[in-house]
C-alpha cells in the first residue's frame, strides 16, 4: 500500500480472467476486492478502465482503509448514470464508517453485488439451472409448540454410541461394529429379558438406511429456531431445529 495508486492494469486482468472463466462455465461470475490506503492517481484513467469492462462477468468492491482523504473516490457514486455505462459493476466502502461495525461494513461491501449479478445473467437470457440433489420440500415456519417439541440432544458414551436423551425416541449407534463409522437409526437399548428357559435367538434384521434429503433455511430463521417440513418421499410433516452454524440461505441435512 504506497503511492501511487493505480487500479487500471488489475480491473482489466481481472475482467479478461472473468470472461475467460464464463466462457467455461456461464454461469461463472467474478468478484474482485481492492483494499487500498489512498484515492486513484489517475481518475480519467480509471473511469475508462471501469468503463471498459462493464460487459464483463464482475463486480467490483473497493474499500478506503485509513485516514486517507477518499473525496475523490466519489466518482464511483452513480457511475454508470453519468457514464453511459450499460451497468453498474463498482462499489467503493470507506472502511472507517463501519470500523465498529461488522455487520454494517458487511451490508456496505456486499449489497449491490446480488443487483449486479442478476442483471448481468438476465440482460444474456442465462437463466439459472435446475437445482440438483436440494429437496423442494415445503418448508413452514411455524410457532414454538411445547407438546409437539422433538428433544434432539444426545449424549455421547465412550464406545462411540450417541443415543438421544428422550428415552422414547431411537439412539444413534456410530460404533465401528455398527457400520465402519455409519449412523445408523436403530430402536432404543432395553435391558436384556431374563427367560428360565432356552430361547430362540431370530438373526438380527439389518436396518433400512434412513432417507436423507437436504432442507434451505429460509430467510428470518436463525440457528436453534424450529421449522416444519415435508417429507419428500412420505408427505409427513416434521419439526426439525436449524442447526448451528447454519444461516439463512444455508443448507442442513436432514435424516428420517
């Protein structure tokens, strides 16, 4: 980060690479991040560089670090407008207005990207493939029911065994003898019946795999919120809890 600062030779690598990735896959799509520590040099140069490659496959993000004088990165506010510029690819964050805030400097960097790639896709007529290997399933979000609540907290034994702490429901059996590392959903443990005389033993039935489909949290559900789905292949409703880690947009599996 020193003087000067010159945008110009990377916007237009990064557009070449860009269209040279489309052109493998259309669907491909470039965002390129600038940080740098002081206003563009040559702000002519920079205009016609942007300018040059608006057709292309990329957004750009450039943020302001320090407590450099960005005044004349204003030109990058409504650029397309003021130069003819078929689209909007540039996007310029001073970093300092949201240093305190994560989310906020967040919402800054990333708000006109999804605007971008859409128009750019939807002025070609590429328009987005069929999902594959994401199940459709109806998702409801509905209000916390106590009586219909599912405790899914397990416990965790020492020979490799996870069992749910509700005792009515089945335990997890991820042992090695249980299947190589395989979970498995198998009826829950019962003590051993004691006859007086010699039983028949029937052979121990494998247990069917159970089906797993794939559930996207919708928008406003965090992890820990409980959510209503239907089951792909039965129609059955359930009452699964996104779990953590997993944000709006994300995507959990789901076994049953």
């Amino acid at each position: 980060m020193s003087g000067p600062t010159v945008f110009t030779e990377v916007i237009q690598v990064a557009a070449s690479q860009a269209k040279s990735r489309q052109a493998a896959n259309p669907l491909s799509y470039t965002i390129l991040l600038l940080l740098t520590d002081g206003a563009v040099t040559d702000v002519e140069a920079t205009k016609q560089a942007l300018a040059s490659v608006a057709d292309a496959p990329l957004s750009i993000v450039i943020v302001g670090i320090g407590n450099a004088d960005f005044s004349a990165m204003h030109f990058l506010d409504n650029f397309e407008q003021r130069s003819g510029m078929n689209r909007d690819i540039v996007q310029f964050v001073e970093f300092r207005a949201h240093e305190f805030d994560k989310t906020s400097l967040t919402r800054a960097t990333l708000e006109e990207i999804p605007d971008q790639l859409v128009q750019f896709f939807y002025t070609r007529g590429i328009m987005p493939r069929p999902s594959q290997g994401i199940s459709t399933s109806k998702i409801v979000v509905d209000d916390y029911n106590e009586e219909a609540d599912i405790d899914l907290s397990m416990q965790y034994g020492d020979d490799g065994e996870i069992a749910l702490n509700d005792s009515n429901s089945a335990y997890v059996d991820n042992s090695y003898e249980a299947g190589l590392g395989r979970l498995h959903v198998m009826p829950p443990p019962t003590a051993p019946h004691q006859s007086p005389t010699p039983a028949m033993v029937a052979p121990v039935q494998p247990q069917p795999q159970p089906f797993t489909f794939q559930v996207q949290v919708p928008v406003g559900v965090v992890p820990g919120m409980q959510i209503q789905v239907q089951h792909p292949q039965t129609g059955q409703m359930l009452i699964v809890t996104v779990p953590q880690g997993v944000n709006p947009g994300g995507i959990f599996n789901v076994a049953s």
